[in-house]
C-alpha cells in the first residue's frame, strides 16, 4: 500500500486556524463558583450561614485599633509630655579651643569660620567656652556664652553679637 500525501488543506493534518479573542477560555478547573450563604433557611447554609451563633467571628464586627487581643499600638507606645518646637533655632557651635587657628588681632566671622572648615551648619552661630584662648581676637558670632565672652575679653579680644 502506497502512502498517500496529505495536501496542507487536509482535515487529517489539523488545519491551523487564527487565534481569536472569542476562542479564550480559561483552563479546566481553574474556576469555581462562590458559594452563596444566607440565602435562606432551606440550604445547608442558611440562617447563620456557617458561622455559629453569637460571639464576634458570628458578627464580623472588631473595634477600630483591636490587634486581635496583642497589646495595641496605641497603649504601646509611651506618653511623652510637651512636644518638638519645629522652629527651634539651631547654631553651629564652635569651641574657644577651635579659635587657636587664628592669628593675633584677626577679626573671626562666621563666613571665616565657614571658609576654615570649623563649621558646616548653615545659619546662626554661637561661641562656647570649651577649651582657652591665649590671644586677643575680635569674634563676631550671634551668640555666645558667658563664659566665653569673659574668656575671649580676658585674653585682651572683643566680642561683637552680630544679627
């Protein structure tokens, strides 16, 4: 017996047809249909529609802030008096013991300061007193404390507050 060729258009050979949109379907088994409770007293889950009675899984209610029992975030967390000032002013420090770099009679601003790397803080800066100072400065600062002007005009310096 002779094998017979089978021609492209052949219903044997499975002719290849275009994919199209009304060909999709889902696999088998992938989709289930919803079981639909409380539908009346007649089906197996009516009335309380397989939750028990009473108690709060029957009502599916649970306050606002309940972790199921676990302490909540709210009593958690630790009452801490007064608050943060979000427009507390914030000054670079620099020390007496920093101004040493400084030559005899040099008038220290804070741009000076800024350009010797003794501070990075942008904005207002205040003298504090750590540290001596032996000789005679003229330091222009925002502020400084008492300390440190008293040290600054003992060694023979001035202070000057600027705005």
């Amino acid at each position: 017996m002779a094998e017979e060729k089978k021609s492209p258009s052949s219903p044997l050979l499975g002719e290849r047809q275009q994919l199209k949109l009304h060909h999709l379907q889902p696999a088998p088994g992938s989709k289930k249909t919803k079981i639909r409770v409380g539908r009346g007293e007649g089906g197996r889950r009516g009335k309380t529609a397989g939750r028990g009675t009473k108690g709060l899984k029957a009502r599916n209610t649970v306050r606002p802030g309940f972790e199921g029992g676990q302490t909540p975030l709210a009593m958690r967390l630790p009452k801490l008096p007064g608050f943060k000032n979000p427009n507390k002013e914030e000054f670079a420090i620099v020390n007496l013991a920093a101004l040493e770099v400084f030559d005899k009679g040099a008038e220290v601003t804070p741009e000076e300061l800024r350009s010797r790397g003794l501070i990075r803080h942008k904005g207002r800066v205040k003298v504090l007193a750590q540290g001596e100072l032996d000789r005679a400065l003229v330091v222009k600062a925002h502020a400084f404390s008492a300390t440190a002007k008293e040290k600054i005009e003992a060694a023979g310096g001035s202070v000057e507050v600027i705005q």
